[in-house]
C-alpha cells in the first residue's frame, strides 16, 4: 500500500494468476473504500473491475506509472 499525499494505492504484485487479484482487493476494500488498485504481472490479465493493470517490465522500467 501507498500513500501519496491523500491517495491510498493498494499495489498486488502477482507470479501467477493474476486474475485472483480481484478476490484479495475486494477484502481490502472493505477498509480502505477509497483506495486505488493495482495490479503488477508477468502475464495478461483480464476481468479486474476497476484494477489498474501493469505489466511486470513496465513497472521495474518506470515504477512511477503506478501513480499515473
């Protein structure tokens, strides 16, 4: 999780399965109603709601595109 001024960014780095990232960000939501998601993978990811996706590459390339 990140906190950038009053931004809340909950960040799931997933190895495999992304799409199981959905179930672990309705948990946190339900705390942090307001909070920002992302989702950083290896692989192609589909069905997230209102999951911001990022491939593995581009992040360690530019890490700030989590804030973007």
């Amino acid at each position: 999780m990140l906190n950038k001024g009053r931004r809340i960014i909950a960040v799931e780095v997933k190895s495999s399965y992304p799409d199981k990232a959905q179930t672990a960000f309705n948990v946190f939501d339900k705390r942090y109603k307001n909070a920002e998601k992302v989702v950083v993978s290896l692989k192609k990811m589909k069905n997230l709601t209102d999951i911001k996706c990022l491939d593995a590459e581009q992040f360690f390339l530019d890490p700030e595109k989590i804030f973007s």
